[in-house]
C-alpha cells in the first residue's frame, strides 16, 4: 500500500480556494456598490452646480412666508423653513401614532369578532374586511374627505351631542380639559400617580411570570394610577386651588369657540388611517388565534377558564407570537401612508414639504430631508415592536 505525501498534492491556489472566493466576492461587491454612490453623488452635485443650485440647506433659515392650518408649536408667516418642517414632522407623528393605537384597537375587536359563532357578527365583520382591503386608500381617504366630514351640517346649524361635541363642516368641536391655577402643583402629584401604577403594573407582571398565573397587569396599574390622581386632585384643589376645569365649545358668532378643535382634514386622514389599517390588522389578528392549537381552548375549558379568561391568558398570548411580525409591517405602513395627507389638505411632512420646494426651489435638500424623517421612523417603531416580539416569542430549552 502506497501512502501519499503531502508534497506529492499540489497546493490550491487562493483563486480556486473557496475560502478565499467567498471573502474576495464581497469584496468586489462592496467596492462596486461604493463606487456607483460615489458616482451617483458627485453626478448630482454637478448636476445641481451646473444649474446654480449648489447643494446647501441653508435655506433652512429663511422665513417660510407661509400659513400652516395646523400647528402643535408656535407658528407664523415669519417662522423659518426649519421651524415648518418641524411642524409637519410633529403634525406626521401625531397622526400617525394615533393611528397605531386606534387601528390596534379596533382590527383586533374585528379579528376577534371575524371568529364569533354569531352568524350576524361574524358576517359584518367579514364584510367590514373584505370591503376596506379592496378600496385604494386614497380614493377611500378622498370620500371620507370630500363626502362625509366636508358635508357635515353647517355652524348654525352643528349636530350636537348634549353640549359636549358639535359636528359641523368646519370640523369636529369637544369638550377639552384646560389647565388652572392649581395645575403647576398637580401635574407633579400627576407624574408620580404614573409612576407608581408603572411600579405596580410592573410588579404585577413579574408576578404572574413567577407564578404562571398572569393576572391583569395593565388593569391594575391604571386603577392604581386612577386612585392616586383623583387623590391627588383633592390635595391640589387644598392646596393650590382647582388644577383642571372643562372648557365647553359653544357658537360666538360664525364659529364656535372653546373647547377643542378637530378639523375635518386631520378627522379625515386620521378615520381613513385607523378604518383602512385596522381591516388589514384583522385578517393578521384573526390568522394568529387560528394558529393556536384547538386543544389549548380544549385544556383551557377542562380547566374551567371563561371564554374571555380562555382567551386572555392562554389564546391571546401565544398568538402574538404569530401577530407581532406582520404587525410591524402594518404599523410601518400606516406611518407612511401618512403621506397622502396632501390629497385631503392636511399639512404633514410631505404636505409641508411640498409647499417649500415650490416656494425654494430646493427639491433635492427637502426630499432628502423627508426621506430621513421617514426612515427614522421606521427603524424606531421596527426597532421597538423587535424587542416587543423579542419578549412575546417562544423560547426553546
């Protein structure tokens, strides 16, 4: 029997080692993708200095020159690009995180009533889904615009809700809480009324994973926050004076005053968000309970658990596992499709946006700005809603 030596083997050369292909690939791939950024960026920047635009966002500080409907801070004709950027960033987040909780809400109500053993339930919310999931959002966000909230009764003649609402054409008009003279002291006791319903909520929670017996964690933690604000309140009212009262709308003239103000395009890009979101958050909602073995609801049931207490602590929670992922995607494009709030006159980012390019002709500086306020967006809510199923999925030993 022969034995082979080592030398008796050519060596492999790199080009052929497999080792080294892999590493020299993305080597390659790295270096080109580099190279068509650079090239790409410095054909733009040509391209706008050849047109006497050079890349520059110092624009930013030049008066706007121009009225936003709505504003959460301070803002006038003389406020600063920025400063109207800024406006419809923070007017972006407001609908869009209230678009999040309201669209949650109301697809799992509709996810769970899609399983009802309620013929007319089950059959209403499969209408509701099927329909919404079959409209293109603008022509929905352009109907609820133009044909429901712009069509609502005129101010002297407003449908009011025993004083505390008005609806009217002009916008949806509530009562709302205004601060007092006792307010400086009350949101403190307020702050800590939280805190401390977080603590419990918190401790609750452990003791449920220690147990095995999850109670209602949330529940008790706004019972304990509850509680302490309304004695808070008393003690406030002792020492300071009344911290809150109800400003109730009412009609001066041709509009009303007081109270707070829901215009019909914030009302209508808010509905349109929450009412087209929440069909596709159903369908995910109702995919992730059927996905729960059967005998989980049967072992359930032998235990002698409710149906809600069946579902609560033992249906619900393992289908998060399921929901969580698609669930994302959802919230993400909801945060996006925030944008077409142009076509119904509200003034978020990309409405905002829009108005500077035309009046500063800086259409490369804004959309990139736009751009990155998107991105961050999404990366935080993926990055929030990751470490959320993080801790909701199953963990293997």
């Amino acid at each position: 029997m022969t034995t082979l030596k080592k030398s008796d083997h050519a060596a492999v050369p790199f080009w052929r080692d497999e080792r080294y292909l892999k590493i020299i690939i993305q080597v390659v791939v790295v270096v080109l993708v580099v190279l068509a950024a650079i090239y790409l960026v410095r054909n733009l920047l040509t391209g706008l200095e050849d047109l006497g635009i050079p890349l520059s966002f110092k624009f930013l500080g030049i008066e706007s020159q121009f009225d936003i409907g709505e504003s959460l801070i301070e803002y006038s004709r003389t406020s600063t690009y920025a400063r109207a950027l800024l406006v419809g960033i923070l007017n972006t987040i407001k609908v869009s995180f209230l678009g999040i909780v309201f669209a949650t809400i109301f697809g799992i109500i509709v996810g769970i009533a899609r399983l009802s053993k309620n013929w007319l339930i089950n059959k209403l919310a499969a209408i509701y889904v099927e329909a919404l999931r079959n409209i293109p959002l603008l022509v929905f966000l352009i109907f609820l615009s133009t044909s429901v909230f712009h069509k609502l009764p005129r101010v002297n003649e407003a449908l009011s809700a025993w004083g505390w609402a008005y609806l009217t054409n002009r916008g949806i008009y509530v009562v709302w809480p205004q601060p007092s003279a006792g307010w400086d002291v009350y949101k403190w006791f307020l702050l800590g009324s939280f805190i401390i319903g977080l603590i419990v909520a918190i401790i609750k929670y452990r003791e449920g994973v220690r147990t095995g017996r999850m109670p209602l964690y949330w529940l008790w933690g706004m019972v304990v926050f509850v509680v302490l604000a309304v004695v808070s309140w008393f003690i406030a009212l002792f020492i300071a004076g009344q911290p809150m009262y109800l400003d109730f709308p009412s009609l001066q003239g041709r509009n009303f005053k007081g109270g707070k103000s829901l215009t019909p395009e914030f009302m209508a890009i808010f509905t349109g968000l929450v009412v087209y979101t929440s069909a596709f958050i159903a369908e995910i909602v109702r995919a992730g309970i059927q996905a729960v073995s059967k005998g989980q609801r049967e072992a359930a049931t032998a235990l002698g658990l409710s149906g809600f207490q069946t579902m609560r602590l033992v249906i619900f929670p393992q289908a998060l596992r399921v929901i969580i992922p698609p669930m994302t995607s959802q919230y993400l494009n909801l945060t996006k499709n925030s944008s077409l709030a142009i076509a119904v006159g509200y003034p978020d980012l990309f409405a905002v946006g829009s108005t500077i390019i035309n009046q500063a002709g800086r259409a490369v500086e804004v959309i990139l700005i736009m751009m990155g306020v998107y991105l961050t967006f999404s990366l935080l809510t993926s990055l929030f809603m990751n470490w959320y199923n993080k801790h909701t999925r199953l963990v293997e030993r």
